[in-house]
C-alpha cells in the first residue's frame, strides 16, 4: 500500500480542498520553511489509517479543516479512500471509507458521510494488505489483553516523526506510549515471516497447556500434603477417641488402613442419649422452701420482739406501781388526823382554793393501785408461757433451714457430676463430629492421588507435544534470522554514511529485546544510546528503517510499503532554521549523503518502496529536485506557501 493523495477539506465547504500528490514508488520531498505544517502531515496520515485520536496541535490546521481525505492504493491496483471527519473533542472513531479500481480518486466534498469506524476501516485496510485474520493471545498469565493484528501495528514501522528520527533510546514510532513497545515485539515476528496464526496459535495453546501443568501440579501437591496432614490428624483422633470411650485397644503405630478402618468404628458407637436430670425442679423447690422458712422466721422474730417489748413495759408500770403504793402507805402513820377539816390549811387556818385530799381519799386510791398491781403481776405467767412456745417454734423453722442448707449443698455437688457427664458427652458427639468431617473430606485418597497424577501426567504429554511443535517452529530463532539479513543492509548503509562504530569489523542490527539498534563489536555490545551524536542517531533510525523496509519489500510482507520521515537534517544546522537552505555553515555534503541514500534504496526497490521526507533542506542536485512533490517556500510574489492555503485563514 502506498499513498497518491493527502486532501485538506475546509469545514464549511466554501473553498476547494487542499491537496498534496505523492509518486508511488520513490523518494517523495516535501521541503518548505518551518511553521508551514509539514510535520502535520505524518500525524494526519497516520490519523486516516485508524488511529482514534490525529494527535495535531491546535493551531490553523486544526481549527480550518472539516475532512482529513487520504487516496492509497495497493499492489494489485485496487484504491480506497480512507477519510476521517475533525474530531469534536480529542478523538473519533467516524470515518468514511470507499473502495474502488484504479480510476478512483478523491470524493467531492458532499460525498462525505459518515459510513464506518476506525475499527472497520483498520480492518478492511488490513484485508487488503493481505494481513491475515487471526488474534494475538498474550502469553498465560501476562498482564495484556488479546488484539487483532492489523494495520495499527503494522503502521508502527512507517513513520517516524521529528522527536522520534533522532531518539537515543527507542527505535520505532510511539515506541514510548503504553503498550506500545509490547505490541510491536509481539507482532513484529509476524511481519518478518517469522511466525504467523498457526505458530501464535501453537504459542497460545502451550502457554494454557503450562497453566494447566502448574494447576494439574498444585493440586497434587496440595493432595499429598491433605494425606500427610489427615494422616497424622487421625491418629491423633484415635488417641482422643480412645480417651474418651469411643474406643479400645488401639494400636500404638497403626498404618494408613487401620486409621481410617478405626475411625470409621468410633462413628458406629451409637450417640449417648442426654441424661434426663430433675436437678432443676428439685433446686427450684428447696429455693421456695428456704423464701418459705426465712419468711416464717421473720415473723416469729417479729413476734418475739413485741412480747419483749411488752414484758419491758409491765415490769416498768408494776414498779411504778410498787413505789407509788409504798409512798401512799407512810399515811397511814397520821392517826388522829385522819377525819380533819381539809378546807382549812393546817398551819394558817385559813381556807384553801383547792381542798387537799382527806385520808380516806388516799386509802382508796391505795386499794385500787394494790389491785391493779396483783391484777399487771397474774398477767406475767401468762406472757412468758406464750413467749416461750414462740421461741419454741421459732428453733424449730431454724432447724428446718440447716435441713435445707444441707439439701442444697447435696443438690450442688450432683449438679456439678452431672455437669462433668454432660461435658464428657458433648467431647464425644464433638469428637464424632470432627472424625465424620476428617473422612468426608479424605474421601479415597489413594484413588484421589492416583487420579491427580495421571491428570499431571497428561497435561505434562500435551506440554511436551507443544513444545515439539513449537520448537520446530522455533519463532524467535526465525525472528532473529531475518533481523541478522536485515543488519547486513543496515551495516553497508550504515558505514557508507561512515556513522560513528560503523567501520568494520563492526555490524549494526536490531536488537529484537530492546527493540532498539546494537553494534556488535568484538569487544561486546553497543547499545543505540551509547553510539552518540545526534547525527549518529538519525544516521542508525534510517538505516534501520531502510533495511527494515527492504526486507519486508523482498519478502512481500503485508506491511503498508511506505516509509515516512520528518526532519531526517535536523542534526545538521547551527540552530533552528526557518530556511535552511539559506544556512551556510550546515553540513551540506552529510546532508546530501544521507537523501542520496534514501533516493538510492527507494531505487533499489524498484518501486516497491515509497519514501516520503518532509524537511527544511532543498538540495540543487537534479536527483533532488526530481524529487521534490512541492515546496512551501513563498513565491516570488510574497505568497505563502503551506499546508493550509492563506484564504482559508481570512
């Protein structure tokens, strides 16, 4: 595949579209001054060929243009047209695509619509470059997903871009975006020959069949390591089962047989019913037995009190009593003066207020507290009698209690037998219930393991056949077979430039790990990065890619047959120039050199190679400017030239 036309189309259809012719088949030049959108070009190409996003900066060419148009054609004649509208935002996926002879050319701007995806256009791309269906499977385990080889990398090997030409530490294009690099050394054997959808299919197969060798390998050794472990876990179960009843006269180094063959027997021992206890009914009675007494106690405690109490007080009101009638009884002594007037004071004689009490009066009122005193004195025996059956009752609710005590403490202690019987009961239904899950899970296991190791053993036989297969194929062998005939090209080319490390007997290859250029040297290795100069790592990116191109060319390898490079002189100027054909100090002869050689490899390809090389320089040699598609340098008038016309930016 190679490319005829790059269309602009303005976003409002008022002006003619922008197009860029290339030649099929040779060096295509596109030289100009800086700032007038060459390297815009790579980025467009490459965004027309599927990419999501066109990656263009944001500047006339991005906020003018409505269409990106790209016109290719293929080996056997046939075209298409591979468009793709100005994305709204970062990225697109809409595209317009057409397929035609070799009269196709470039759409009007009406006819484009809308009618595809970036997928479907990469795919039909692909089928027309003769990249066969098939989708690459990452090796078991590697963290990447599977894709469908296409043209998106077969694209990584056609450009390089003006950061990319002269990098000291990647080699391809997008080489240092994520996943990148990894997909190209996974695809990268495909479009040398190396390997193809059977061998990438073989590949796929050996790595599930490893995977399946890894489990099939676990799995066995995690069922040797549960037969240890069950061993040595059911002897120690014979021992707790001996312990507790389940079992007698076990041997003291039993093999595997007879510890499965005595487990089994612990289970037979029938479950021990619960021991049916009225313990609880019997604690609940004597607990109402003993609220019961101390009740009763209370009460009788209460009553003893109050005869106490009462006893105190009449031994109190009978002294009194006592001592009252024994003062009243020292009257008696007056005689005589028993019956005198009482209204009239003894001593003045004269009349009182409030009469005294005549002597009768008090030996009546002596009588009557005599009587009263002999009546408080016969109560006493009576009271005593009385507190004296109470006291008696109360001694015996005392005994009754001791009684209970005693029963309680009896109760307790069986309690706590009974306890230790059901505890010894609950270890053995534990005991059972642990020997059932150790056989339940231990299963057969000699048939087990025996099965796990033929499962192993045939998983191990799918492993070898594959790896047989594969080392016939033996894909990185071929990969590096067909990078050493690339490096003879890139080691000529590399020393007709006479970059640095090139002379002999120095070789310049590809090194197929790093994905980077190597010298080979006697003395060791050289890495790309350590060849130095930039003039040297420009040099080594062309004729890498050079050598890569040619190869796929003689091969007819489905890889798009063109060649893109940007600022390929940057090396060779003092600094930045807006013309460089006006520098008079740059290394003109070096410069010419190296589009010499990129003329002459597009001519050794005999057309089948098409080298498109946007750049500053403008060489007079006839070769040159033989090559050159268009110049965007201003005319004699003034009017500037570039990718974007200036009446589209007024």
């Amino acid at each position: 595949m190679q490319l005829l036309a790059l269309a602009l189309y303005h976003q409002d259809n008022r002006k003619p579209p922008r197009v860029l012719r290339f030649r099929p088949g040779r060096l295509n030049i596109l030289t100009g001054e800086s700032e007038t959108g060459k390297s815009g070009v790579l980025a467009i190409v490459d965004f027309c060929l599927g990419r999501n996003k066109p990656g263009l900066p944001d500047n006339p060419i991005d906020r003018t243009v409505g269409w990106y148009v790209l016109l290719v054609e293929f080996g056997d004649g046939r075209r298409m047209v591979l468009a793709r509208p100005r994305p709204a935002g970062e990225s697109t996926i809409e595209a317009f695509v057409r397929s035609g002879d070799g009269t196709l050319g470039l759409p009007a701007s009406e006819e484009l619509i809308v009618n595809s995806n970036a997928t479907a256009l990469r795919g039909e791309v692909s089928a027309h470059l003769g990249i066969e269906d098939f989708r690459f499977q990452p090796p078991t385990g590697a963290a990447r997903n599977s894709f469908n080889v296409s043209v998106a990398q077969a694209a990584l090997l056609c450009f390089q871009d003006q950061d990319e030409i002269g990098a000291s530490h990647t080699l391809f294009h997008r080489q240092t975006e994520d996943g990148i690099e990894q997909a190209i050394k996974d695809t990268l054997p495909y479009f040398l020959g190396a390997a193809g959808p059977e061998q990438a299919l073989r590949q796929h197969h050996l790595g599930e069949a490893r995977r399946e060798v890894r489990a099939a390998q676990r799995k066995l050794d995690a069922a040797l390591r549960q037969r240890q472990v069950l061993d040595a876990n059911g002897i120690a179960l014979l021992r707790l089962a001996q312990s507790e009843g389940l079992l007698r006269d076990v041997p003291v180094a039993p093999d595997a047989g007879t510890v499965h063959a005595l487990l089994r027997e612990a289970l037979t021992v029938p479950p021990l019913a619960p021991i049916a206890s009225d313990i609880g009914d019997r604690r609940q009675e004597l607990n109402e037995e003993r609220r019961t007494l101390r009740a009763k106690l209370q009460e009788f405690d209460a009553a003893l009190a109050t005869v106490d109490r009462w006893q105190r007080r009449s031994l109190d009101f009978t002294g009194e009593l006592h001592f009252q009638i024994d003062r009243l009884k020292t009257l008696a002594l007056l005689g005589p003066e028993r019956d005198r007037n009482t209204d009239v004071c003894p001593m003045c004689t004269q009349p009182l207020e409030h009469p005294d009490p005549s002597a009768r009066d008090i030996a009546r009122l002596t009588d009557r507290l005599s009587e009263e005193l002999e009546q408080a004195t016969g109560v006493q025996p009576v009271r005593q009698e009385h507190r004296q059956a109470l006291q008696a009752q109360r001694d015996r609710l005392v005994e009754l209690l001791k009684t209970n005590g005693v029963l309680m403490r009896e109760l307790m202690a069986s309690d706590e037998n009974m306890v230790r019987l059901q505890e010894q009961h609950l270890r053995a239904a534990h005991l059972q219930g642990r020997i059932a899950q150790t056989l339940a899970h231990d299963g057969r296991p000699t048939d087990d393991v025996g099965q796990l190791r033929h499962v192993l053993a045939s998983v191990q036989e799918v492993v070898s056949t594959l790896e047989d297969h594969v080392a016939n194929d033996d894909v990185p062998a071929e990969t590096e077979r067909r990078l050493a005939d690339i490096a003879a090209d890139m080691t000529l080319w590399a020393q007709q430039l006479r970059l640095g490390q090139s002379t002999a007997p120095n070789e310049a290859g590809i090194s197929f790990n790093s994905l980077k250029v190597v010298i080979r040297r006697p003395q060791g290795r050289l890495a790309q990065e350590r060849v130095g100069s930039k003039k040297n790592y420009i040099g080594y990116h062309l004729v890498a890619h050079l050598a890569l191109h040619t190869y796929l060319r003689r091969h007819h390898r489905p890889v798009p047959s063109f060649l893109a490079l940007d600022q390929p002189t940057q090396a060779f100027f003092p600094s930045k120039p807006r013309d460089a054909s006006t520098v008079p100090d740059a290394d003109w002869s070096t410069v010419t050199e190296y589009f010499r050689l990129l003329h002459d490899v597009a001519e050794l390809n005999e057309g089948k190679l098409q080298i498109i090389v946007c750049d500053h320089a403008n060489l007079p040699d006839d070769w040159f400017q033989d090559s050159v598609i268009d110049n965007w340098r201003p005319d004699e008038d003034g009017t500037r030239n570039a990718l974007i016309p200036p009446d589209w930016l007024t």
